[in-house]
C-alpha cells in the first residue's frame, strides 16, 4: 500500500471532528433502529431484510448495498413530501467531509463514511 493509501485507511478510523469514531455494531445497530428493521424475541434482536428474517444486523458500514438500502429509507423517492429537501442537503454536506483525501471524493465514499454520514445527519451519532 502507498504512503497516501495508509494515510487514507488510518483517516478513515477518525470522525469528522477527528474524534474516534463509534465502534462498527454501534453504528450497524443505530442505522437499523432508525430504519425501522429491528424487532426482538425470546432470544435477542431479528432484523428484517429482503432475504427475511435474519439474527446478524446487516454490514452497514462494510457492504455498499447494505448502505444503500439504509440511504433509501432515508431519502425516499417522495423526499419531498416526508422530509423536505433539508434532509437531503445535510445528508450531502456531511459526505464530503467523511471523504476528504478519499480517491473520488463523496462518488467513491465507502459504506462506512455513508454510515456516519447518515447516523450524522439523524443525529444519531455519538462521539466517543
């Protein structure tokens, strides 16, 4: 790996305020409360996914399908009418942020800065 790339994949562990991001389950957990796709049983969470019912919480933050489906509960083809356009300017200036000296910038995020991204623009991230 290059100097560059090592600088990126280091940057990548920080916030946008450069404090210590929220560990991975915190973040896959948060992004599926605020979808809407946990339930519990006797035994512990269920998450509901297109495959059905599944007892892992989907990657958000390591699978880009994951992600996109989180993005599109989030910002729905009637954006407009459930949450204004407001929601969708925050969501994309947080981006760019999460992707400074990331190749491709914002095009190119990875499914972990689309995490925070979105846990931020929810106000459901916690900074550690």
């Amino acid at each position: 790996m290059s100097q560059a790339g090592g600088e990126i994949a280091q940057g990548a562990d920080k916030g946008v305020g450069g404090d210590e991001q929220m560990t991975p389950e915190k973040q896959r957990a948060a992004i599926a409360e605020a979808c809407g796709i946990v339930t519990h049983d006797q035994w512990g969470p269920l998450y509901k996914t297109p495959q059905g019912l599944v007892r892992v919480c989907p990657d958000f933050t390591g699978d880009l399908n994951a992600m996109h489906e989180a993005e599109n509960f989030l910002f729905p083809v009637e954006i407009s009418d459930l949450y204004g356009p407001d929601l969708v300017k925050e969501y994309a200036s947080y981006l760019p942020h999460m992707c400074i000296g990331h190749p491709g910038g914002a095009m190119r995020a990875t499914a972990s800065q689309r995490a925070e991204a979105f846990l931020r623009t929810i106000g459901k991230w916690e900074d550690q």
